[in-house]
C-alpha cells in the first residue's frame, strides 16, 4: 500500500466509556463483516473480558475508507499492562480519545492520553454517548480542554450505539492523524507488538513495519531474543484472518514464523531481515517483571497436577505470568505465581476457577522486596530479591530493606474525598496534589498520592470501591524503589506458625494488620475440645492476640447422644467436612477461613 493512503490509530478511553463499541461500528461502517457477521462485539473475544469490560489481549483489525488503509490497533485496558500499551501506542501514529459525554474524562482517560502524547500521537478527541439524556457534550469538551489541554473545538459527537457520527470519526482519522514514515529500501525493522497461541496456526505475532517489508519465506531474526525463524504466513486481520504476500512499510499485520511458545517471543523486540539485519534495534524494549507474587494451592491436594497442566495451559497465551512449585506447612503442594499486577492475579485466578473448573486457595499477595544483607560467616554481603514471606532470612543480618512504591491519582465526586484521604493517609501515603477539575455536576476532585505498593495489593481497590460506592476512578504507575521499616509478621494458631498467611508489613501498621486476621480467625476457625490462643508476632514478639474458648465436653456428649442414625449421619458429615479442612497445630482449620482471613475488612 501507498504509504501516504495508511493510517494507524488506535483507541483510549476510560472503562466503559465505548471504546469496544465504537470499533465494532468502524468495521461495520468499512464493510469488514456482514451484518450477520457482527456478532454483540467482535473485539472483545473473552468472556472474562467480555463480563468485566476490559480488553486483556490487543486484537487490531484493518479497515478500509475512501481508498485509504485504517490499521485499528486495539489495546490492553488496565494499568497493569501499562508496557504493553505503551508498545500497541508506539505502532500508531495517533489514536481517537473516547470520552463518555455523561461521565466526563476520569484517571484512566488520563493515564492513557499522557501515554498517547509520550508517543507524539495526533490526538482527535470523540464524545460518545451522546444519544444519552445525560450527555453533556459541552461540558467535556471543555473539561478536555482544562484537563488535557487538547484543543476539543473540532471534536466529533458520537453516538457508538445508536451510529450517530460514525462516519465523521472515520473521516478525522484520514484527515487528521498523519500517515507513517519509513523507508521502504532500508533493512526490515518491524516491531514485535504483541503475540498469541492459535491452536492452528502455532504463535501468532501482531507486527508493525518500521522500515523495509515482511514477505513470506524470508528469514527474520528477533533481535533482543536474538533467534531466527522462517516466516510461513503474512497477513491482516479485517477482522476476518486475511493472508497476504507482504506487510510494507508502515503496515500493521501479522506473521507466523513456526514458533511453539508465546514466551518465545517478547513484545518491544525488533525484527530484522536474518541476510540483511538492521543496525540498531528500536527503542523502549523492556523485559517484563512480575510485580506481585501470591501462593496458589489447590483445595483439594488430589488437583495439584490438574492445577500445573493448566497453569502451563495459561502460560500458553501468556508469557507475562511465573509459576514455580511452592509446598506449606498448612496448603501442601501449590504454586508461587508472579503477575504484572492486582488485576492480573484476579483474571488467572478467575480462568483457573472457571474455565479450569479448580478449587484454590490464594495466599495473601506480596510485592517484590530489595533486602540487603550484612555478611555472614560464610557469605558476602549481598542484595537479595523477596516475594515469598516465607523466604525471610535471618533479621540479624537484615541491614535494610526497599519496597517498590507506587504514584496513584483518584478522581472523585467531592463528598467522599474525605474518606479517600483517610485511606490514603492509613496506607501509608504521602500527598503530593490536590486539585478541582471541570465545572458544576462535572466537577470532581483529582488528588495524587504516593504509596507503598505493599499497601495497596491488599485490598485498596475494594476499599475505594466501597467508600465511594464506585464513583472514584483509580490509577497508579511504580516510581521506584524506597527503604521502609518492613517487618514480617507472623500468624500462629495454637503455638504454630501458619506460613500460609505470614506477610511483610510496616512495623507502623503491623499491629492493626495482626488485630485484624487474629479477629477474623477467631470468627472463622470453629471451636475444638480445648482453648485455641491465635496471635500476631513479630519475630518471638506477639503483638496481638484472641482466644478462641474450647467446647465443653457434655455439650458434645449430648449432641452425640441421640438416635443412631442421627448420630452415623452426623460422623458421615464431619468426615466430608474433614476432607476441608487443614490441620494445624491439631487444630482443624476451614479452607474458607484461609481465604476469608486475607480479605482484609
Ligand atoms: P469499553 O469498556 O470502553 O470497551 O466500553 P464498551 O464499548 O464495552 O461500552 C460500555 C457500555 O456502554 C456498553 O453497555 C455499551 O453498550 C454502552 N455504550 C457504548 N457506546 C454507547 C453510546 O454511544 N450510547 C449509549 N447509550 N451506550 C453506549
Ligand atoms: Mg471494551
């Protein structure tokens, strides 16, 4: 394709506010796919994604508008794929900014728009929903203008679901977004921008050309993995799989190269020509780290190996999580899984539950830790890195230890800012800005703080959700790195240490953390023939405690003493109820307590 007729964009907009919506419209009003065809929306094509209304995998489709070429590069829609949608963003050269005209822009609108202007987009804003009794279409485009900065004279009215101003959005996209620029004679650079299993076709890989072409048959060499393969098919999607005999320059497509894994491939990686290599590999490669860590373990042991086949099944599509076998006290055989973030951790464990069909039990997650460490008798000084509680060395030889922190901004309706405040400020947060943003119903509180990432894994969405009944948008990046007084403390039920629920915590926030699991166990474990002491400590130290009062023996006498069916039925019911529960320190403890103990309330 004539390079100046080719266009690349895709779509940022806040959860829900038409992002998938709008591009079914574009490829129905391009002709990609018959009436019959469009099925309630093609771009989202996982159920979990479907139900939560995140896109977890880009999908980017080609369409074609008064003779030009329209590359729709779909992005990830969540904050723990921030790499990868700045990579999806770096193959575009503009992108449309959906903003609900009865919502108004909110963080997440903003995090992506900063990501979108870091890549140098063309920015054409769109306002959709406009078909709404709410919609206030001047009120965002002025709030656009505030808050972004934008110039929103121009912006197209939308409506996604009802086709008002489709076309207009297609005509800006020509119009306004510039086309790429390349060198079709130099050396084939392409950016590798994201990749997927197909049961047919192997590894699937979304590309964009730089410079040269892709044709089939050529050699390629992925030059941060540094290996070569043979490219056997070059295609689009429209969005029906489309071959082709090459991908020129500017072009978004895909190849197939005979790759078995997706963990082979790693987004950001520039492809060259294997005969004729480009000298430098393109910018803002990044090895991707998992950031929080959180034991998996199988309710009932008997599913360890159905828990591993399809942990490894997951991993096909998704070279972005880490799984390594972990065995506890209280869970016995399970998995150590690394993941890019909250959200990340909670789509896996959703997939395991449901498409997997498996019963788990999470520990409570933890962050990476940098620990210093004096030398030993037998070893240096050294830096180790921490994602296991359990894995704790020795605290004598603990010099310091650095937690990652993160930048968060919340958008909020004014009257619940003073709760998020007060949450904030528990979790450790500093405050860094407090502003007001838009103009009457519109107007809302933006406010920035910078907290430890260990304090948010916890359960800082839930909160935010709660005390705002929903109405606060939520968004962070990591900022490095920061020297904490982090202890780890630990759980014991009966004198026993339960590994499964130790965890690394602010020595200042240690003692209301301890409080409130030794309270939810009493409330969970079940009462036994004799006194359970369940505490809180720090190293020997116990900093909270509760007592869970023992049975007394009549009562239990009485309970059996009955008719002996009622009594054989009553055994047959504690058998099964056996099966569930874990035995620590002699004490029977019920799977659900495990998981009820880490929802912090
Ligand atoms: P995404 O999360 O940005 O991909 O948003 P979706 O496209 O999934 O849309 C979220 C919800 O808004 C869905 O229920 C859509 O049907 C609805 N929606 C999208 N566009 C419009 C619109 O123009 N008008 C109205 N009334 N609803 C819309
Ligand atoms: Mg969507």
């Amino acid at each position: 394709t004539d390079i100046s007729k080719i266009r690349n964009f895709s779509i940022i907009a806040h959860i829900d506010h038409g992002k998938s919506t709008l591009a079914d419209r574009l490829i129905q009003a391009t002709g990609g796919l018959t009436e019959r065809e469009m099925s309630a929306q093609v771009l989202d094509n996982m159920d979990i994604e479907r139900e939560r209304g995140i896109t977890i995998k880009a999908q980017t489709v080609r369409l074609t508008w008064k003779g030009h070429e329209l590359n729709l590069m779909d992005t990830p829609g969540h904050v723990d794929f921030a790499y990868e949608v700045s990579r999806s963003l770096a193959a575009c050269e503009g992108a449309l900014l959906v903003v609900d005209s009865a919502q108004g822009v909110e963080a997440q609108t903003l995090a992506n728009v900063y990501a979108s202007i870091e890549q140098d987009h063309e920015i054409v804003p769109v306002i959709n929903k406009i078909d709404l009794p709410a919609a206030d279409p001047e009120g965002v485009k002025q709030e656009i203008e505030e808050i972004i900065g934008l110039d929103a004279s121009e912006a197209v009215l939308a409506s996604a679901k009802t086709g008002i101003g489709i076309e207009a959005v297609l005509d800006a996209i020509v119009a306004k977004i510039p086309p790429p620029r390349g060198d079709k004679d130099a050396p084939l650079k392409a950016m590798l921008v994201d990749s997927w299993y197909d049961p047919y076709l192997g590894v699937v890989i979304l590309v964009r050309v730089i410079d040269g072409s892709l044709r089939k048959g050529m050699a390629i060499k992925f030059m941060q993995a540094g290996t070569t393969h043979l490219v056997d098919r070059v295609g689009c999607f429209t969005p029906k799989r489309t071959d082709l005999p090459e991908l020129t320059t500017g072009e978004i497509g895909f190849i197939t190269a005979q790759i078995k894994e997706v963990a082979e491939t790693r987004v950001g990686d520039t492809i060259t020509d294997a005969k004729r290599p480009a000298v430098a590999a393109l910018p803002g490669f990044k090895e991707v780290q998992p950031v929080v860590f959180c034991g998996l373990f199988p309710t009932d042991a008997a599913e360890f190996e159905k828990l591993r086949d399809s942990l490894y099944k997951l991993r096909l599509n998704d070279a972005s999580f880490s799984f390594e076998m972990e065995t506890s006290a209280a869970l016995g055989f399970g998995f150590r899984c690394g993941f890019l973030g909250l959200l990340h951790l909670e789509i896996i464990q959703e997939r395991l539950t449901r498409e997997y069909d498996l019963d788990l039990i999470t520990t409570a997650p933890s962050v990476v830790y940098q620990i210093h460490l004096s030398h030993s008798k037998t070893e240096d000084a050294q830096t180790i890195e921490l994602h296991n509680p359990a894995d704790m060395p020795d605290p004598n030889r603990i010099e310091s230890i650095e937690e990652p922190w993160i930048e968060a901004t919340i958008y909020t309706p004014d009257e619940y800012l003073g709760a998020i405040l007060k949450l904030c400020q528990d979790r450790r947060g500093i405050q860094k800005n407090l502003t007001y943003v838009g103009t009457g119903a519109h107007q809302r509180a933006q406010v920035t703080y910078e907290l430890p990432l260990n304090e948010v894994v916890f359960d800082f969405y839930d909160r935010l959700k709660s005390i705002t009944r929903g109405y606060a948008s939520f968004d962070y990046h990591q900022i490095g790195y920061r020297t904490g007084d982090l202890v780890k403390m630990s759980i014991l039920v009966n004198e026993e240490p339960v590994d499964a629920l130790s965890m690394i915590t602010h020595r200042g926030t240690a003692e209301q953390r301890g409080r409130g699991m030794c309270e939810r166990l009493k409330e969970l474990i079940p009462r036994h023939l004799f006194k359970i002491p369940i505490q809180a400590a720090i190293g020997g130290k116990v900093i909270a405690r509760e007592t869970i009062s023992a049975l007394r023996k009549d009562v239990t006498a009485k309970c059996y003493g009955g008719d002996a069916t009622r009594k054989r039925k009553l055994l047959e019911k504690q058998k099964k109820g056996k099966a569930k529960m874990r035995e620590y320190g002699s004490v029977s403890i019920p799977q659900e307590a495990f998981i009820a103990a880490l929802r912090m309330g």
